[in-house]
C-alpha cells in the first residue's frame, strides 16, 4: 500500500470518530432538547439540497484545483462545527436554534465534501485490480472510526455532558488533519472547464448511467435508516436508552469495519455476484426488521444487517470507482450529488412518512430499494457488460 494511502485512511478513521459520535449522539441530542421529529428531517433534509451542490461542484473542481486544499478545508469544517454544537446550551432557545442549522449544514457539507474527495483520492491511489481492496481499506478505516465514535458516545454521555464530547472530538478531528497534509495531491491538474452542464451527464456510458441509478436508490434507503431513522426507532418503539442504542451500534459498526475488508477482497475476486448476494441478504433482513420488536431479535438482526453491508460497500464503491476512471473528479461527484438530492426529498418528509405509515416503512422502502436495485444490476448483465471480469 502506497504511503499516501495509509495517511489518508489515518485521517479518515480519526474524522470518523466525530461521525460516528454524531450519527447516532445528535439525533438523540435534538430528541432529548424537544425538538420534533418533522423538525429534525426538515433541517437534515434542506442541508443536504445546499451541500449535494457544493459537493459536487468542489469535488469535479478537484481535478484542476488538486485534492488536498479541498480536503484540508472540509476537515477544518467538520471540526468547526462541531465547537458550534458543543456551545448551543449557552444561548437562549431561538439563537441556539440558528445555530443548529449553521452548525448542521456546515457540517452535512463538510462531511459530504471529504468523503467524496477521499473516494476520488483513493481513485487516484489504486490500480483498478485493486479497487474492492483499497475501498475496502477505506471502509474498514471509516467505520471504525464510527464504532470508536459510537462506543464512546454511549460511555462519556452517562459521565460528562455531550457539551464536552463535541468539544473533545473538535480537537481530534483537528489531529487528523496532520495525516491529511500528507496524502499527497495529483501530479497533474487539467484546465479549468465548466462543471454545471448537463452535457456532463448525458455523454457518459450507458453502463455509469444505471450504476448511478443502482447507488443512488441504495443510499436512499441507507440515509433514511441507517443515518437517521435507527437510533430515533430504537428510542420512540422499542424505548431503549441512550446507552443501550449506542453499545448496539457501536458493536455494529465495528463488526462492519472488520468484515469489510474481506468484502473487497471478495469483490476483486467475484465481482457483481457479490454485490447481488449481499443485496438480497440485506434486502431480506430489512422486511424483518420491520416487524420485529424484541430488542434481542432486533439487537441481532442489526447487526447481521450490518455484516452483510460490508460486503455490499466495497463492491458498490469499486463500481463506481470503475465506471469513472476517464474523469474521476467529476463523474465520482455525480454519484455524491445525486444521492444526496435524492436523500434531502426524503428526509425533508421523514415526519410526515412516519406519521402517516408508521416506522415500519422506512425499513420496508429500504428493502424494496436493495430489490430494485438486483433488478437494474441484472440488466447490465444481459446487456453483456463483463465489468464483474475485469
């Protein structure tokens, strides 16, 4: 593994720890501070319109502005931010209001920003006989920050507030700046052209088009469960405490780091078969966590969900990776931005979809989403496509 590699997954697994804190710390954060859940979706929901765009736009600005200032600034981002949320006790409920949106948006976009550029730095990095591999690396490094994050959310909260959390996970994501500095940049940067064309779009393959079809319909459902709706489930129907959801999650994400190295591996061997085998174990045990309500049961299906999505991640990666070799920046940009566009028309609905459907369904729309998508990836093989034979 090159050098470089191995400071940015260094980089990645220390910023990973505020992620993971956050993914399941900040949810329950605004839940115990009263705030609603149609509230929550609709701040989630408008951060993710602004930060799909600019993410976009800096990560194909990437190929002639260089990778590293664009990951310098979206590190110093996520550390800001989250100062922001550690000082919103200090004000009156309205002015702290405001400074959850600015604190959450700067932080959706910063985030969004980085985990675009490290997937297009890995692109960068990798031969493509080795794309599961090293996104498999990335993963593992990624979610086990997460874990760490996790766990150590669901220790600190029962002994320090979660003021003095953000603000000691503000300080280690600036450490991991120090690794980043040291990934390197591209040894060539192409002229400046005009991103914000549809052209853009509509000349790539056939084959970029439904695998930018099959990502964006998977992170769908994984925003809407997995990123928002779990922990706020585990709470509201199952009534477990703070700490119960973080050990659970916690222990799932760290299970999913291990395994996903293997997932790539896997995936440089096997190809697409790995990727429709995982999808329809996920898609199965979506439907089942729908209707399960024994914590134990529940507790295991998750986290057997979370195994089986680490050998789906690398090999959805190393697809899209594959697909965007010719400009990597910009066609790697779409699979962010159009993910995210689709993720905020959701999550600025996610009250009203529980209201009406009940929690129930956001498992469900996850499941139906892993269906269509083996239906999109069969199409690419009866077109021929051998990308699975690299």
């Amino acid at each position: 593994m090159r050098p470089e590699l191995k400071y940015l997954l260094w980089s990645k697994l220390l910023v990973g720890v505020l992620t993971g804190f956050l993914l399941i710390g900040l949810p329950l954060y605004l839940s115990d501070l009263g705030l609603e859940l149609s509230e929550i979706g609709s701040v989630f929901g408008l951060a993710m319109l602004v930060y799909a765009l600019i993410s976009y736009y800096l990560g194909s600005y990437s190929e002639s502005s260089g990778r590293l200032v664009v990951g310098v600034i979206s590190i110093a981002g996520m550390a800001l931010s989250s100062l922001f949320f550690g000082i919103m006790p200090l004000f009156s409920v309205s002015i702290a209001l405001f400074v959850f949106v600015i604190s959450k948006i700067l932080f959706n976009l910063s985030d969004s920003i980085l985990r675009n550029i490290v997937k297009i730095r890995v692109l960068d990095l990798t031969n493509s006989e080795q794309l599961g591999s090293n996104y498999g690396f990335l993963i593992f490094a990624d979610s086990l920050g997460h874990g760490l994050g996790i766990l150590l959310g669901g220790v600190l909260v029962s002994a320090i507030t979660f003021q003095m959390v953000f603000f000691g996970l503000a300080l280690l994501t600036v450490v991991s700046l120090f690794f980043y500095l040291k990934t390197g940049d591209l040894q060539e940067k192409s002229k400046p052209e005009k991103i914000f064309r549809i052209s853009n779009l509509i000349n790539t393959s056939w084959t970029f088009k439904i695998v930018l079809l099959v990502n964006t319909i998977l992170l769908l459902g994984i925003y809407l469960v997995d990123y928002f709706g779990l922990p706020l489930f585990q709470k509201e129907v199952l009534q477990m405490s703070n700490e119960q959801i973080f050990l659970l999650l916690g222990t799932a994400w760290l299970l999913y780091a291990l395994f996903s190295y293997l997932g790539g591996k896997l995936y440089d061997r096997y190809g697409l078969k790995l990727l429709l085998l995982s999808l329809l174990l996920i898609g199965i045990t979506s439907i089942l966590l729908a209707f399960t309500r024994n914590i134990v049961l529940f507790s295991s299906l998750v986290i057997l969900d979370y195994i089986f999505f680490a050998f789906a991640d690398p090999a959805r990666f190393a697809l899209a990776g594959l697909v965007s070799l010719k400009k990597k920046g910009m066609l790697m940009s779409f699979f962010e931005f159009f993910s995210l566009l689709a993720a905020a028309l959701v999550l600025l609905f996610f009250g009203k979809l529980v209201a009406i459907f009940g929690f129930e369904f956001i498992f469900i729309l996850r499941g139906i989403g892993q269906f269509m998508a083996i239906g999109l990836m069969l199409l690419i093989y009866t077109r021929s496509i051998k990308l699975s034979n690299r």
